[in-house]
C-alpha cells in the first residue's frame, strides 16, 4: 500500500467528497421521510416520495457509502496515517460504524414506506434525523481535533 503515499493527497479528496456525499443523503433522507408520513399511502405524492427515497438511496447514498469505506479503508492501511493506539481513532470508527447502521435502518424505512406500512410517525423520524448530524460532529472531532492523544 505504500504505493499509494504519493497519492495520499488525491484520495483524502476522494474520500472527503465521497463522505460529504453519503452525509448529504443522510440529512436528506430522514427528512423525506418526515414529509413522507403526512402523505396518503397509495396516493400520487406517495408514489413520488418513494421514487426520490429509492433513487436518493440506490444511487446517491449507497455508492458514496461504499467508496467512503473503500478510500478510508485505504487511507487506515497506509503506513504513518492512522495511530492505531489513539482512542480518537476509535471513537472515529465506531461513529463510522453507527452511521453505518442509521444508513441501514434507512433502507428498512425506505422498504417499509414501499411495502405502505408506517412502522413510524413523524416525530420519530424528525428525531432519527438529528442523528447523522450528532455522528458528523464526533467524526470531524476525532479526525481533526484529534482528542485524546495521538
């Protein structure tokens, strides 16, 4: 992997572009959710939020999930980038880990708005929406702040 140093520079962008893309879907999505609750389920605006929430997942949010874990994975395995012992870096992953989980309980919501169950009200959702934004705080925290020790 030492290859890639020379391009360290090239995939943090690539991972920072990537992660600001999943993080966009992540805001968003929740939040259609919210409106999506106030629709009539078999009704014209129903059809259309499902439309948006399985584009906005299928081809916004999964594929930049995917190369955010892809270029991170990377960035960890170069030699010098990641102080393995530093509980920053860990707060940092098991973030990266809960965002993944909130991803996936999306796509069951998303299922479950297609299936016209309503599993969940609108306060529930307004509530899971202020969750990416709690778990972007602590990511950008431990990653540039770097608490904790290195």
């Amino acid at each position: 992997m030492s290859i890639l140093l020379p391009w360290l520079g090239w995939l943090k962008v690539v991972h920072i572009l990537a992660f600001t893309s999943w993080m966009a879907g992540n805001f968003y999505l929740p939040r259609l959710f919210v409106y999506h609750t106030q629709v009539v389920p078999g009704s014209t605006e129903d059809a259309r939020f499902q439309i948006m929430e399985r584009r906005l997942l299928r081809a916004i949010m999964t594929p930049a999930m995917i190369v955010t874990l892809l270029s991170g994975g990377t960035l960890a395995s170069l030699p010098g980038v990641i102080a393995w012992s530093a509980p920053w870096w860990w707060i940092k992953l098991s973030s990266v880990a809960l965002l993944c989980g909130f991803h996936g309980a999306c796509a069951s919501w998303r299922r479950d708005f297609a299936r016209g169950a309503r599993r969940h009200d609108e306060r529930f959702f307004r509530i899971a929406n202020e969750i990416p934004t709690l778990l972007l705080v602590a990511i950008v925290i431990m990653i540039v702040v770097r608490p904790f020790g290195d």
